[in-house]
C-alpha cells in the first residue's frame, strides 16, 4: 500500500447514552439482578445513578417497554416494573418477522417443512418419554371424532391444536418457542386450501396412531409415526402453498 493510500478500519459505531442504558438495564435483568415484577427506580433516580438526563432514561425505558421487558403503570402505586417475556411473546414477535420473510420469499415452504421435521420428530419422542396423562389427554382431545363433522377452518384448528399439543407434551420450552411461528405461518398459507374428507379422516388416523404411541411411552415408534406422517402431507402442502402464492400475488 503506497503512503497516500487509505485504510479502512473497523471502528464500531459509539451507541447513545438511551441505548447504553437501556443494555445495561437489560443486562441486569439477563442475570437475575432484576427480577419479574419488581419495580424500577423512578426516572429520576436512575437519571442519578447513571449520570444522565431523565430524558436519556425515558428514552431507555421506551426502549426496554418495546421489547416488553417492562411495563409502566401511572398513578400512587404505578412506576416500570420488570415483565420479562412469556413463551407467547417470543412466538409471537418471532412469527410476526417469519411472516416478513415469506412475503419477501426469502424463506422457502421447503425451509418450512424442513424446520418442521427437525422440531416435530423429536418432540414426539420426548412427548412419549416426559408426558404427563393431562398432556396426553390434550393430544387426544385434539383429535376430532369425525373430522367429516367440521369445516375447512376447523380442521385446520384441530390439526394445528394436536401438533401443538404434541410440542407443548415435549416438556421443552425452546421447542415450543420455535415450533410456534413455523406451524403459525403453514397454517396461514394453507388455511383456505380443500381437501378431500378422506384426506381428513387420513390424517385423523395418523394423528391418533402417533397419540397411541406417546401413551404408550414408545418414543422410537411416535418419532418415527411423526416423520412418517409429516412426509405424507408434503405433497399436499406443495400444491396449497402454490395456490396461495398464486393468489396473493395476483392481487
């Protein structure tokens, strides 16, 4: 490099004083300094433990009840209180960006399907190893009597309600976090989808052979039933996927 040459160097960017306090905040909540439901000094105090304005400090609080990390209440007894985030939350904001990113086509249905099998195979394996009878009876309450009975929409409710019940019998709180916006965004695109009532009763059929296994505690066998049975509707999430990609786009 010759001497009137320029280098480019790695300068990180200097975050505000709001950002700044905002992470340490957050920081302190990671590792339980601050824990769910205790309340946050006042603005002004904060404003005096960090050095900073209380208008620094409201522009971290906004910041930090964006995340919903904290709630603020007004009145005697009001003030921000620490409400770390429920599994719902996270699914939620997750999914709201999963959304995003199919609109945008950046994530394909074979991404989906494909995250689908790595979370659902083993999940049914732990559902028959870790469930309680309550969880059990959950899945089996999923499933409809006669899937001939119901609509579309309803179906699709009770499809989604077992495989979510299988998930949540898993006793994993990661799965659960992750499994929730994939099935949330399938059943978006595939909720105005026909299908033969046969396709229906199939699948009632699958659905109880993989409840029968988790009750019977055979976790090899429900994993298996679970994979066999996601295989099965790939092809017919194929062809609504396509449909419904043809209707939003000629919109």
């Amino acid at each position: 490099m010759s001497s009137n040459e320029s280098i480019s160097l790695p300068v990180p960017r200097v975050k505000k004083a709001y950002e700044q306090v905002a992470e340490q905040l957050r920081d302190l909540m990671h590792r339980g300094v601050i824990s769910s439901g205790d309340r946050l000094p006042s603005e002004t105090a904060l404003a005096k433990q960090f050095g900073i304005s209380r208008s620094t400090v409201r522009e971290a609080l906004r910041r930090l009840s964006a995340e919903d990390l904290i709630v603020t209440r007004k009145g005697a007894q009001g003030g921000s209180f620490v409400t770390l985030p429920s599994v719902d939350n996270i699914s939620g904001f997750v999914s709201a960006n999963i959304n995003l990113l199919t609109a945008s086509d950046d994530v394909s249905l074979e991404e989906f399907l494909e995250a689908r099998e790595l979370l659902e195979v083993p999940a049914a394996r732990l559902a028959a190893a870790r469930s309680s009878g309550a969880q059990i009876g959950e899945v089996e309450d999923s499933i409809p009597a006669d899937p001939g009975d119901l609509n579309t929409e309803q179906l699709f409710v009770h499809n989604r309600g077992f495989h979510s019940a299988v998930i949540e019998a898993s006793c994993n709180t990661l799965l659960v976090i992750a499994a929730q916006p994939i099935m949330s965004v399938l059943q978006t695109n595939l909720a105005h989808s026909t299908l033969s009532r046969e396709f229906h009763e199939t699948i009632n059929q699958q659905h109880r052979d993989i409840a029968k296994a988790i009750a019977a505690g055979d976790g090899d066998q429900a994993a298996e039933l679970m994979r066999q049975h996601l295989h099965f509707l790939k092809p017919f999430y194929e062809t609504a996927w396509l449909h419904s990609t043809t209707r939003s786009t000629s919109k």
